[in-house]
C-alpha cells in the first residue's frame, strides 16, 4: 500500500510544547488528507504512461426518435367518445385511434343530406314535367299529321271533281287553305318542339348544378363528421394519447403523436468540452441494450443546454429488434484516431486540453515530485498527454490539490 510522506529538515530549537503538538496534528493531517483523497479505500491511484493509438470518440446519451412524424390535433372543438389504441401500440395509416363527437357537425351532416334528397326530389319532379309536355306535344303533332293528311286526300279528291264541275271552285280554295292551315300549324308545332327540347336541357342542367352544390355541401359535412375519427396517417407507432374519455377539446388541441418506426434518429446529448472535432458525416454506433446499430452525424445543435450540446445521427442498416421511437439510447460517435501517442487514464478532477499538476514517481519507487502535465484530446476514459511526461514515467492520478509539498515519499 503506497503512502505519503513528506521530507522536513531537522531543526534543533526550543518551541512550546503546544506548538509541537500543533504542527504534528498538521503535518498528520496533511498526510492524511493526501493519502485517503486517492482513492475511498486510501489507495495511492498510480498509472503508468503509455504510447498508443488513441481512438478519439465521444460518447453521449438520449433517445431515439421517428425520422417522419406525425402530430394529430382536434379539427373543431370536440369531446372524446372512445378511445382504441393505447400509446406503445404500433399502428397503421388507417387505424383509428380515437373517436370524437360534436353535435354541431352531425347535425351539419344531417342537414346537409337533406337538403341534397329535396334537390334530387326537384330535379325528378321537373324530368316528369318534361316528359308530360313532351307527350302532349307529341300527341298533338300526330293529330295534326293526321288532319293534314286527310286535309291533302280531300283537296286530290276535289281538284279531280272540280274539272268534271262536280265541286264549285269555292270549294275547292275552302280545302287548299284548310291545307296550307294546317301545314303551317304542323311546322310551327315542330319548331316548338324542338326549342322545347333545348329549354328542357338547360333547365336540367341548372338544377343538376344545384343538386352538384347540394352533393358538395353533403360530402364537407361527412368528410367534417370522419375528421371525428382520430386516423393515424402513416405506419409506425402510436407514441403519445395525453387524452382521456370524455375530455372537452377546444380546436386545435394535442390529440395524439405518431412516429414511424422503420426510419428512426438518435437525439443525444453530447458535453460541450468533447465537441472539438465533431463534423457532419462522422460515423457513430447507437447501442440499444438489444444490440447496435451504424450511425451517421446529420445534425449538431448550435444551442449550448446545460454544458450538453444535441447532436442528431441518421441511423443506418439494420436496426435491433427493441429499436423503437422513444428508447433510450447510448452513443458512440467517433472523431478519428492519434496514431502513436503518450496516454494516461484521465485523473481525478481534471479535463481535456489543460495543464495540470501530478506527482511523478521516481525511478525507485520511493518518492513523488510534483510535475506539470498538459493534456490534450481525450478519448472515452484515457486522455492524451502533450508534456511532462514520457513512455513508461508513472503518475499519480489521485486528488492531491490538498498536498502542498512539492516532493512526497511513499512507503509501501
């Protein structure tokens, strides 16, 4: 077991004894102090620098994420009637996650289908108006067909008498203008008929545009109504439901969040010290506690949250079987590699790219004499060493800010 002692000059002087017994407490103290502040179990922590490749990486901490979401709000003020699917359950783009009610929009529905069934009613009603007048029409143009055809064999019939001066001529002109009356009203009959033809399609088309306002109208008010049903939209999973039944919403409100679940980023926390190196495109491993997965730095938040700094990796490949939106995750980022460097475990209280100072041991073993060490890039729990030390010098990394004395003495 390593201890610490330090090296005092032997003085002859006479002292009150009082004073003695306060220095001795002191130096008692102070050796105390050096020795327990180690380690907890009063260890001296002794390292030994080594040359090595550092591989510079940089670890944080947070959850996974969907890549696509999707966040669902009420689309008018709403209570909740039902609810399907618990949070954690994976859906798909057409499951229902909830059912709303409004009486204001099922009574829109309702009268909006009724007022779509009384233009339908109108439209049938004027078709069968049409088709009366049409047949009358008809009936009547076969009427006057029928007088003027025997109109025509009357007047053939007296034209051959009159020659024989069986019909008088008076007679005879009597017949023609029966004709020509006829004739005239059978032309202007059909002239009718088919401007009435013409009149009745665009009265068709008039009221079939309203009865098209009035379907429009009836289709907002259902597509209203199916809003109701609280839809997923994409596959994935449901990850958050902050409603109960019978709650009141107000338009607008979170209903529910959706996440895909095959395309998946990490959202970590990294420290802001561990920063230095960090590019877009550096590869990094997302460790799930059910296995891992490759990972590529997208995304490094330019906003410093207590010391941490957010850094978003795409994840890559195949993904662990528990990988999911919302799971907690670690990760591995890493900045590249030092080839053939001095390296020390990181001591006690100390950080990247500062200039320390630590005992070195002597070669004998038996003394420690305080050294300045500049550290460089760390790399997980070993740090790089810039100055001080050389291959094989071994330091004390225990907190010994409370040892004053510049040289110590071990004794094992």
């Amino acid at each position: 077991m390593d201890k610490v002692r330090t090296h005092t000059k032997k003085r002859f002087s006479i002292v009150p004894v009082g004073i003695v017994v306060v220095v001795v407490v002191l130096v008692l103290s102070q050796i105390s102090e050096a020795y327990f502040a180690a380690k907890p179990n009063g260890q001296l922590w002794r390292e030994t620098v080594v040359t090595q490749d550092l591989q510079l990486q940089v670890k944080g901490f947070g959850s996974l994420q969907s890549k696509q979401q999707r966040f669902l709000t009420a689309p008018y003020s709403a209570v909740v009637e039902q609810i399907f699917i618990k949070p954690g359950s994976f859906v798909t783009k057409d499951s229902v996650i909830a059912r709303l009610s409004n009486p204001e929009v099922a009574q829109a529905v309702l009268q909006a289908t009724m007022a779509y069934n009384a233009q339908q009613a109108v439209l049938g009603q004027l078709a069968l108006k049409q088709e009366r007048e049409v047949l009358a029409d008809q009936q009547l143009l076969q009427e006057l067909e029928v007088d003027l055809q025997v109109a025509k064999s009357r007047l053939n019939a007296e034209q051959g008498l009159a020659k024989q001066g069986v019909v008088s001529a008076l007679d005879l002109l009597d017949s023609q203008a029966k004709v020509d009356k006829l004739t005239i009203r059978l032309q202007h009959l059909e002239n009718k008929q088919q401007k009435i033809v013409h009149l009745h399609a665009q009265a068709i088309r008039i009221e079939q545009q309203k009865l098209n306002e009035k379907k429009s109208l009836r289709e907002l008010a259902a597509s209203q109504a199916q809003r109701l049903n609280v839809v997923a939209g994409i596959d994935g999973m449901l990850q958050t439901l902050p409603i109960e039944m019978g709650q009141s919403l107000s338009m607008g409100s979170h209903i529910a969040l959706v996440g895909s679940t095959d395309s998946l980023v990490a959202l970590v926390k990294v420290p802001q010290g561990q920063l230095q190196g960090l590019d877009i495109g550096m590869s990094a491993v997302i460790d799930t506690r059910g296995g891992e997965a490759q990972a590529t730095v997208t995304r490094i938040d330019p906003v410093v949250a207590d010391g941490h700094v957010e850094v978003e990796l795409d994840l890559v490949g195949a993904l662990p079987n528990n990988a999911r939106p919302s799971l907690n995750v670690a990760a591995v980022i890493t900045l590249g590699a030092l080839p053939h460097t001095l390296t020390i475990p990181m001591p006690v209280n100390a950080k990247a790219h500062t200039r320390i100072q630590l005992y070195k041991v002597a070669k004998n073993g038996k003394t420690a004499t305080k050294t300045w060490i500049t550290l460089g890039k760390q790399s997980g729990q070993r740090v790089q060493v810039l100055s001080g030390a050389r291959q094989d010098d071994e330091l004390i990394l225990s907190a010994m800010e409370k040892q004053a004395a510049h040289t110590i003495e071990l004794k094992l």
